[in-house]
C-alpha cells in the first residue's frame, strides 16, 4: 500500500466525476460507480471505499475546463510519534 487509511481530497476549482472500480470481485464481474464532485467538496476515503475500489477521474469526466485538487495521505514510512 502506498499510503495508511484515510485519504482526504479537497476540490478546489472543477466539478468533475470520480469514478470507482470494484478490484476485488471475481473474473468477469464488474462494479463501476460515478461520484460527482463539486467544487469545495472533501472527501474522505475509508474503509471499503479505500481497500476495495481503484478510483480516478478521466478526462471526458472532467466538466470544467480547470480542475484543482489537494490530496492528502500518510506515508507508511512515518513512524508513530507522539506529540508533546
């Protein structure tokens, strides 16, 4: 894994569609789903949301001509540091 649960993505600028692909069923079988995403918009990734779906946005889903984003995630190479 390239980062520890959760996720957070903050739309800026852009509504745009998120799409989420479910990786863990079977041979030949397929869960697609659409999220929009406004602008000003947080999401939090968790859960089954975060281990079970590859998510993305692909161009044609892009619905304005700028889209800005900030992700943020936890490197597993941090190490539990308390804070004082």
């Amino acid at each position: 894994q390239l980062s520890k649960e959760p996720i957070a993505n903050i739309s800026m600028a852009g509504d745009c569609y998120m799409t989420f692909r479910n990786e863990r069923m079977g041979p030949g079988k397929k869960e697609e789903k659409r999220v929009l995403l406004k602008r000003r918009t947080l999401q939090v990734l968790t859960g089954r949301a975060r281990y079970d779906y590859s998510h993305g946005i692909q161009n044609c889903n892009l619905l304005s001509e700028r889209r800005i984003s900030v992700t943020m995630r936890e490197s597993p190479l941090t190490k539990n540091k308390k804070l004082k």
